[in-house]
C-alpha cells in the first residue's frame, strides 16, 4: 500500500500515481493537464433534461471501494489491488470521496477523487447504464461550486471531458492554480 503522506504529498507537488501493467507503481505529472474549470462546466441539452427527471440518484461515499473496483472493470486499467488499498485508506481518513449514482437501490455508475483545501483530483469513473457516470459528474460539479472549491483536475484530457467543458492547461499554469487551490480550506463531506 502507498502511505497516506506519500500520496497526500504528491498530489500537493502535482503528481499521481498509476499501476502498470507489470504491478509496478509509476508517478505522472502531464503537461498539459486536464482541467475542468468549474465555472465553465457544460451541460449538454439531454444530460441537462435528464437531471432535471431525476431519474438516479446521487449518494456521497456510499460504496467508495466498489466505486474504485468498479472504475477498474476495463480491458486497459491503472486501477490494481495496491491502489484500491491505498485509496480507501484515504478515503478512511477522510481525503478521498466518491459520488454515485443509484438508480433503483442499485449502483449504477459513479467516480471516485481526492480532495485537498479547494482542489479535487477526479481518477475515474464508470457507468453501467447509459448516462450515470455523466450525472456523477454534474453532480461532483454542483458539490464542488457549492463547497468553494477552485480545481477539478482531470489529470488527461478526454474527448468525453472535452463536451463538458474540460481543458488542458500548461503544466506551470497548472501548478499555479493548484497553490491558490491547497491554500483554501473547502470542505468535501458535509459538517
């Protein structure tokens, strides 16, 4: 397992971890990074109707480590054994959070990041029916505008983040808006 100081440290110096293929642990820091500027989130017209019919429902930390196995059912993944240890110890501690979408008592998608003063470090997210993790997303969005938060860093920046808004930025620019981020003392969870 990773120790909490030792991750918690690296997203402060702007790197992250990933397994690779061979188990090995590898730290990354892109430049560019990929950023999702909270006040330019946008919501396309039909994930915007279908937010406003409620069709699922968002929890908070509910299943966090199903979240993070769930994010790893994939052909290509950085998501080992190791690294689902280290992050639910974060999120035991308070650091890491999920958000989940329900849909009739059942998780149907989610993602799942780590958040430090005003920045939040999104690593994945999954979907097992059409849409979920888009509304995990918006939902994320709302959780952070409404908490003071500055950063949502996407670590890459995906053709998928790219119709919600997402951006990539310089790695400096990026270091810049991440000091003003720590510097913050927003609050995930709710108190």
């Amino acid at each position: 397992m990773i120790a909490p100081e030792i991750l918690l440290q690296g997203y402060r110096l702007g790197v992250f971890p990933m397994a690779m293929e061979d188990g090995a642990i590898e730290w990354f820091s892109p430049d560019p990074r990929g950023v999702l500027p909270l006040d330019g989130f946008h919501a396309p017209h039909a994930l915007a109707r279908l937010l406003t019919k409620q069709r699922f429902e968002i929890r908070i930390n509910v299943s966090f480590t199903e979240v993070m196995r769930r994010c790893a059912r994939r052909d290509e993944t950085w998501i080992n054994e190791e690294i689902i240890a280290s992050y639910t110890r974060l999120h035991q501690l308070g650091y890491a959070h999920s958000v989940e979408t329900w849909r009739d008592g059942k998780l149907v998608g989610g993602l799942y990041g780590v958040a430090l003063g005003g920045a939040f470090f999104g690593e994945s997210m999954f979907h097992e029916v059409t849409d979920a993790s888009k509304v995990a997303l918006a939902g994320l969005v709302d959780r952070l505008r409404a908490r003071q938060f500055i950063l949502l860093d996407t670590q890459w920046l995906t053709p998928h983040l790219a119709r919600f808004g997402g951006t990539e930025i310089s790695r400096r620019h990026y270091m810049h808006l991440l000091g003003r981020a720590l510097a913050l003392s927003s609050t995930f969870d709710d108190q």
